[in-house]
C-alpha cells in the first residue's frame, strides 16, 4: 500500500537544472574533456539511479563513486560505462571491485598486490587510477616521495592496467591558487608516468572545473555544483535543483508566555500564530537550525521556533495571512519572490551543503520533474 507522497514531506528534484548544471560544467572546460559525474552517496543524496538516468542524456565518461557497493549497484540498475571508485578501496571489497569491472583509486601498494591478485585468480584484467596525493593527505602516493614508489608502482602488474592519473584538490573552493598548486605538484610527475592512449588525467572537482578549466586535463570530477551547491561565495550559483516541502500538519494561536518544543527552548513574546511543520531532523532538516533556519510560507519568510523534533518542525506565522492545516511550506526552495538556497541552510547549520543534501534519510520522497 502507498501513501501519498507529497502528504507529509518530500523533495522536488528538478532533472533540467541538473542538466542545465551539467552543461555548465561542459560549456566551462569545452567539449574534448571527459567528464566523470560523481554520483557516491547516493548521488549526494538525490537518488543515484534517477541521476545516472537523467544524465545519460548528456553521454559522460563514466560516473564516480565511493564505496564498491555503490558501484556495484550502478552495475545492477544497468550501467555499463567506466565506474571509478575515488576513494581507497578497503581489502574486503577488492574480490567486489574486480567482479564488478569497477576501476579504483589506488595509493598503496598493498592495494595494488591484493587488486592483482583478485584478477588473476578472476582471469581479469582491472583498469586502475594512479591516485597521487598532492596535498590533501589522506589518501594516494605522495607526490613529494615519488622515489620511494614510483618504480614498484609503475612496473607491469599482472592483471592490471594503469587507466588514469589522478590527485584531489583541498581547496579549490576557497583558494584558486591553490589549484595551479597541486596541479604543479602532479605535473612534475606526469612524464614519468606512461599511460595507455586512452589513459585520463584527471584533478578538478566541481569548483575546480569552473574555476580553472585550464588544468582540466583529459577529465573533470563535478559533484556538488551538478546538485545545485554553490562553489565558493564569489562564484555564479548553480540552479537550483532540490527543495524540500512540507506540509503544515497543525496551526495554533499562542498566547505571550506559551512553551514550545523540547526543553521549552522558546515561548511566544506576544500573541502569535503558530504553524506545525511535518517535517524534523528524522526526515534530514538539521536540527541546528532550532531557533535559527527559517522557511517560506504563503511566499513569506518565517522563523523557526523552539526545537526541531525528529518529525515536526514549527515556525511563526504571525502576520501571515492564507496558512492553513494542507497549506506546504518550503524548508528548500523557492516559494513566490523568496527562496533558501541548500548553502543558506548550511550556513545556518554551520556546515556544507554536501551534508545538507547527504543527509536526506530515507524517509522523504524524491520527487523528480
Ligand atoms: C566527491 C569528490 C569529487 C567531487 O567533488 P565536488 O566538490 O562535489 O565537485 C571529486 N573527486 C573526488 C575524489 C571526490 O571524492
């Protein structure tokens, strides 16, 4: 039996600004560079297979991921383009990677030794991405003790083939010069480094690929910006590409002195008018917004007050007129003239959109337009 799913609360996801992102990624580092879209948790949280879906249209590269099993899933919905696990790959999950023709970052050795002897025992043969760690440190060769591996690394493993290059940028957001940084320190190693014809090169997330389309190489790593997050405050947004709604389940007059939420944390200061939200922290909303986010209602700007429960979230609707029990309220999203951006809500809950988006659970539906 279902219910219905724009009852309680939900997320409208819109596939033509995800596109429309896209394409922005493309129009910045021009049409001969690959673009590997990164779809780990759940495509930020958004719903991996509708995202693959949509962007099929666009013919990228492949699609990135984090965990094996995220991988593997891609593998069962059907994808058959390159699928790159970005992140160390954990010996428990190899023997997967292989039988699912995934290709990994690789920056150990060891890795390396268990990935070869995965394929062999399999009769496979694993494209593998050479990952150098270039400053963020908590993964991949160091690009600063190269002498120490790049013979071992570089010789012919069995079952192996060297597909790609690649190191992660630590801020590319906030610090341009930090780009042209790191790519100096993996340019120093790239003559060293022979890769196939058809081998990537590979450095720039999101805000690197609009940033500095020149250090695009053969490929880009575009996650947040695809999804709607902003990539540095001096930067063009992105459009806008989730919002969550929620619907007023109970509106209430409040007398100057009434209590609301756990801990009595706020009591009205006048006569007001308050409007329950079914929406909470069990539903993603961050819960630091109490007494701090804001959402829009009937296109005005409302406070939140009191506590977020796990389910309910009220805010103040006195002075606003045409709310009513049924009437939706937006948490993200526009609403009339107004709109809270996933970096708003963020920043109100001192964190990044990345854990806004990932932090969706399960609870809400995605609705996709
Ligand atoms: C998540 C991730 C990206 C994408 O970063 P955004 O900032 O979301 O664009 C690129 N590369 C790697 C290795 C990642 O883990």
């Amino acid at each position: 039996m279902s219910t219905n799913p724009k009852a309680r609360a939900w997320l409208e996801v819109r596939a033509d600004a995800l596109l429309a992102n896209y394409d922005r990624v493309r129009a910045s580092v021009g049409p001969e560079v690959r673009i590997l879209p990164m779809v780990k948790a759940d495509a930020y949280g958004l719903g991996a297979n509708q995202v693959v879906e949509c962007l099929e249209r666009r013919d990228p590269w492949g699609y990135g991921v984090a965990a094996v099993s995220e991988g593997v899933a891609l593998r069962v919905a059907g994808v058959t383009r390159p699928i790159v696990v970005c992140s160390p790959v954990p010996p428990g999950d190899v023997d997967q990677a292989v039988a699912a023709n995934l290709q990994p970052f690789v920056g150990s050795v060891g890795t390396l030794e268990a990935l070869a002897a995965a394929a062999t025992r399999r009769g496979a043969t694993v494209d593998w991405h050479l990952d150098v760690d270039t400053g963020m440190g908590r993964s991949g060769f160091a690009a600063d003790r190269a002498e120490e591996w790049l013979d071992d690394v570089t010789r012919a493993w069995p079952g192996l083939r060297l597909a790609g290059l690649d190191t992660h940028l630590h801020s590319a957001d906030e610090d341009a010069a930090s780009i042209h940084d790191q790519w100096a320190r993996l340019a120093a190693l790239v003559d060293r480094i022979e890769l196939p014809e058809d081998g990537v090169v590979h450095i720039l997330n999101s805000a690197g690929a609009l940033r500095a389309p020149e250090h695009a190489c053969s490929m880009v790593r575009p996650g947040i910006f695809l999804y709607g997050g902003a990539i540095g405050t001096d930067q063009p947004r992105p459009d806008e590409v989730v919002s969550m709604k929620a619907s007023v389940g109970h509106v209430r007059e409040a007398a100057a002195g009434t209590t609301l939420g756990y801990g009595s944390t706020y009591a009205a200061t006048s006569e007001e008018r308050w409007a329950t939200l079914t929406v909470g922290y069990g539903d993603g909303l961050p819960r630091a917004l109490s007494n701090r986010g804001e959402a829009l209602i009937a296109g005005a700007r409302v406070p939140i007050i009191g506590r977020i429960s796990m389910d309910v979230t009220v805010v103040d609707i006195t002075g606003v007129s045409g709310v009513d029990v049924g009437s939706v309220a937006t948490l993200i999203g526009h609403d009339g003239q107004e709109a809270v951006s996933v970096d708003e809500v963020a920043a109100w809950a001192d964190t990044i959109s990345y854990e806004v988006l990932t932090g969706f659970t399960g609870r809400l539906p995605r609705m996709w337009t």
